[in-house]
C-alpha cells in the first residue's frame, strides 16, 4: 500500500470506485422503477427534499463533530497561512471557478450544450467554488505531514466564514446568469446543512470529551462513525443518479465535459495557493494544508444546495456529483506534489 492511502480508510481510499457503481446502480434504478420514483422528489418540506435532507444530515454530521472551535484561540500563531486560506477560499476560488465554468461551458463546450444546460453546470460549479472543505482536509493535511493544529484552526475559522460568506457570494456569482435563485431556499438550505449540524456536532464533541475523555472520543466513537458519512453520501448519489440516468444515458460524455474545468480549477488553486505560501516564507507544515483546503470542496454542502435550489434532476445538482466523482484522485495527486515539493 502507498504512503499516500495509508491514512484514508477503506471507503475514503476506494470513493472514486464507490461513486461510479453508484451512479451504475442509480441509474439502473431510475431505469427500472421510470416514472414512479418520481414521488420522491416530491417529498418536500420548505423547498428541502425530505429523504435527501436526512442522507445530507448523516453525511455532515460526522464531519462538524471533529471540530474544535477552542483550537481558534492559537490562531495568531499561523498568520500568515490562514490569510493564505482566507484570501484564497474566499477572495479569488470562487470567482476563478465562475470563470472556468464560464469559459468552458459557456463558450468552449457551445457546439455541445444548450445555453439552458450550460447555465446549470455554471450554477454547480460555482457552489463547489464557494464551499471549500471542510474534513478531508484532515486526510489530505495529514498525507502531506501538514501541521494537525494549524489545520484544525484553518479548518475551524473556515467554517465560521462559511456560514456568513456563503450565501452572499453564491447569490451574486448565481445572479449573474440567467437562472433565478430563491434567496430564501438558499438561506434555508445552509441553515439546514451547516449550521444546525455544526452546532449539533460542537455540543457533541463538548459532551463526549467531557464524559467520555478524547482517547475515547478519538480511538472508539470516531472510527465508528465514519462509515455513517460515506454510506449517506454514497446512498444520496443512488438517489440522485436515479433521476439523472436518462440525461447520463442520452449523454455521457457530459460527465467528462464537467470534470475537465472542475480538474483545471482544483490544480489552480493548489498552485496559486502554494506559490503564495512559498513567497511569504511560510513552513511547509503550513502551506500544504492551506492550500489543501482550498483545492478540496465541501461535496457535501453543494451536493445539497443543488438538489434544494434546482433539484434532484438537475443539471447543476450533476455538476456538484462529479466534484465528488474527481475529488479523491486529484487530491492524492496533489499530495505527491507536496510532499514531491517539500521544503
């Protein structure tokens, strides 16, 4: 087994697999059960699929429970890098993802989408732009010997900005196409998936380390509640795949057309981040991880505004899907870069 996978369990490792036969088994349901499953899709409460909202809580949970907000108090410590993060996360990915979106499905991929189907693939890029990650950074942090504590501050700081940036940038940089946002789903849509599991993830990671103690916490709880995440994730892409297997089937090599800029932009923001971190003279222990985070995307919150803001069968909620798709294969391959690169 390489360096690289020893960190990642056996879902993570293999996510790439899961996801694929997870689009083969959605589609084959959505083909054999047709219009009847339809009736999922109306399951709704508040402009929020029912069954995709409780697949999304499983999926978030695990992650906000690892979050320690106490770790903000050494933040003076890594100046330098979070500013790196902050700067990078929030002033320039998510206009530059706008920007290839924009350029390749606009204009390059125009003999091969509809202006309309274009402007979807814009919209679910543009929430994976402005939703970086905020977990497998852990993984990719500790894959490319990053610092654990700067990376549980960035992380922490990051989703604290998150709640407050998120929805202002994804409605303007949504605004500027064609399609019309429902500002008030969009707020529901982050209350629901970020702020109601973060604060349910805090209270139980106070409560756990307080009755139970960290060995416990980290060694037995942890390990038994990551599958919990993958399985709903892998569970809602079955689901979501189901209502896009007649678009997947009628064009496949749509999938590629997404991934082409998705790849483009992770790689760009690696670098830039990176060059950034090198002309400050920031420790390699800092700079792999900040710009790790950037690279990598909260899924699991674009995943779910696309399905809240456009639905199951749409063309924005298929772009989030193959951020997931690309997701763990392009980031091994940036922590080779790193460590390749380290100094």
């Amino acid at each position: 087994m390489s360096e690289e996978t020893q960190g990642i369990g056996f879902f993570e490792k293999y996510l790439t697999l899961w996801v694929i036969l997870c689009i083969v088994a959605g589609i084959g349901l959505g083909w054999l059960a047709g219009d009847s499953i339809s009736f999922i899709s109306n399951m709704e409460l508040y402009h929020v699929n029912i069954p995709v909202a409780i697949l999304i809580w499983l999926m978030v949970y695990p992650m906000m429970v690892q979050i320690d907000f106490n770790s903000i108090k050494d933040v003076r410590n890594n100046a330098k890098g979070l500013g790196i993060t902050l700067s990078v996360n929030w002033l320039i990915k998510p206009f530059t993802m706008a920007f290839f979106a924009w350029l390749f499905f606009d204009k390059i991929y125009a003999a091969w989408l509809t202006p309309e189907l274009a402007d979807e693939y814009i919209a679910g890029a543009i929430l994976l732009g402005a939703a970086p990650c905020t977990a497998m950074v852990f993984v990719w942090s500790y894959l490319s010997k990053g610092d654990p504590n700067f990376t549980l501050v960035q992380v922490a700081v990051n989703d604290l900005v998150l709640l407050i940036a998120f929805v202002p940038i994804v409605k303007f940089l949504l605004g500027i196409t064609d399609l019309i946002i429902p500002y008030e789903v969009l707020v529901t849509s982050v209350v629901i998936f970020v702020v109601i599991p973060l604060a349910a993830g805090y209270l139980t990671n106070r409560w756990l380390l307080k009755t139970r103690g960290e060995a416990w916490f980290k060694g037995t709880f942890l390990p038994r509640l990551r599958p919990v995440s993958i399985t709903a994730l892998l569970s809602t892409l079955v689901l979501l795949f189901a209502f896009q297997g007649e678009h997947i089937i009628a064009q496949p090599f749509n999938i590629l057309l997404i991934a082409i800029p998705l790849t483009i932009q992770t790689y760009f923001i690696f670098f830039l981040a990176w060059a950034s971190g090198r002309w400050l003279k920031v420790p390699y222990q800092i700079c792999a991880p900040a710009a790790m985070i950037g690279s990598s995307n909260f899924f699991e919150l674009s995943v779910a505004v696309a399905i809240a803001l456009f639905g199951l069968n749409s063309g924005a909620s298929l772009a989030t899907v193959v951020g997931v798709l690309i997701e763990v294969p392009v980031m091994l391959s940036l922590v080779k870069i790193a460590k390749r690169w380290r100094y």
